[in-house]
C-alpha cells in the first residue's frame, strides 16, 4: 500500500487541481478548481475545446447581459461537469474573488453558477461554490446555504473565521495551511518539522474547536507545500 492509499484510509483525498488528465487517472473523491487553475486548464487540449463550448452556452446564457463574464462563468461550470464525469463527489467552483466584499454580488454570481451547471444537468447537491472568508462572504454564504447552496468558505488563515463560517452553517471550510506557513516564514521563523509547523497546529486547532462545539462543517486542509504536512494532518475529514 501506498502512501496515497494509507491517507485515504483516514481522510477524504480531494484534488486541488485543473489538470483534467490527472483527475481523470487519480479519481480522487472529490475535487476543487480556482480561477489561476482554469487560466492554466485553458491552454490544455481538452481546456480549448471546452472554451469552444462555453462560448456557445454563453451565447445561449447572456442575452444583452455581460458576455465575458458569462463566459467565464460557462467555462469554470464546463470544467466542472467534466470532473464530475470522473469523481463520486463533488467539485468546488469558485465566486470571482473581487466580488469578495460585496454580499449581494456574490450571492447573485453564486446563484449564476449553479444555474449554468442546472443547464448542464447537473445538481446542486454535487456542486461547492467557493466564497472567500470575509465578514460579506460569510454572510452570503449564510444566505445560499438557507437556499439549499451548499458553500466552501476559502481563504481562510484563523480559528475566527472558521468559527464564524461554521456558525453561518457552510458546508465546508478550508484553512490554507500552506499560506499560513509561508508567512510564518516571511517573519524569519524557522520551521523544522510538522509538529512546529504553525499551518499544521492551526488546522489541528480548527478541527478540534469545531469537534468540540458540536458544529457540523466539514474540515479540509488546504494548500500543502509538503508532504510532510498532509502526513501531519491525517484523519481530518478532507484534505
């Protein structure tokens, strides 16, 4: 056994990824996209002939509205589907980050893009939709989970906005062990394993503070720099 296979035995394995030939060999259980990895899924063989795609489904989606950004949307929703071809779970797609202020505006994009994946045929219980933790992201994601639109709270470095983001009841969140670490390091610290490793004990905190207030929200490390730190983090519930 592998230790890929060990860490599935005490943790759902999610692909943080756009790279479509990957999720297609690995079939992790569930998956995650962001914008930079789509820009980059774009320039792919498979990613230029959903572009093609998307395009017409934005045709069809815009009417005099905002062609690019239906295009946009169409593309990260195209990638989407074609995940779900090749997963059990879910995949996360995420909200344009600049609307991360704006509650009403991201409420509206996050309604856009499980219309476009409705169109697609696909449900909304196999969708996330990606909201960054801020106090105005929070609150929308608190509106669409009322709607029965399930949310991943990203961008998150603190036990606060973990706390806060379950308590609005999100589906999921995910603490950025990695980023984390990074300006730890930026500070001039020195880090020499796992078990000093200030990303590692944040998620190790949110997990047990979230356990110990009876809060439903699903836990998912991520943004790893190491393997050392995913090793370190077997048995949260995604990573």
């Amino acid at each position: 056994m592998n230790k890929r296979e060990q860490l599935a035995q005490w943790t759902t394995i999610v692909a943080d990824s756009g790279d479509l030939e990957a999720i297609r060999a690995l079939k992790p259980e569930d998956a995650t996209t962001n914008p930079s990895l789509l820009l980059a899924t774009a320039n792919s063989d498979i990613g230029r002939s959903l572009l093609t795609e998307a395009h017409q489904l934005a045709q069809q989606m815009a009417g005099d509205d905002d062609y690019h950004g239906w295009l946009i949307d169409a593309f990260a929703t195209l990638c989407g589907q074609d995940i779900l071809k090749h997963i059990p779970g879910v995949v996360s797609t995420e909200v344009d980050a600049r609307l991360s202020f704006d509650t009403r505006a991201t409420v509206e994009k996050a309604r856009r893009l499980i219309a476009l994946y409705r169109e697609l045929g696909i449900e909304r219980d196999r969708v996330l939709i990606k909201i960054a933790a801020t106090w105005e992201g929070i609150r929308a994601a608190e509106v669409l989970e009322e709607e029965g639109i399930r949310c991943n709270i990203t961008l998150l470095f603190c036990l606060e906005q973990a706390v806060a983001a379950a308590e609005a009841g999100a589906t999921l969140i995910s603490p950025f062990v990695g980023r984390i670490l990074d300006w730890h390091l930026r500070q001039g610290e020195t880090v020499n394993d796992p078990e000093s490793d200030p990303g590692v004990l944040s998620v190790r905190r949110i997990y047990q503070e979230l356990k110990a207030r009876d809060l439903e929200t699903v836990v998912m490390g991520a943004s790893f720099r190491n393997r050392r730190q995913l090793e370190a983090l077997a048995g949260c519930a995604r990573l």
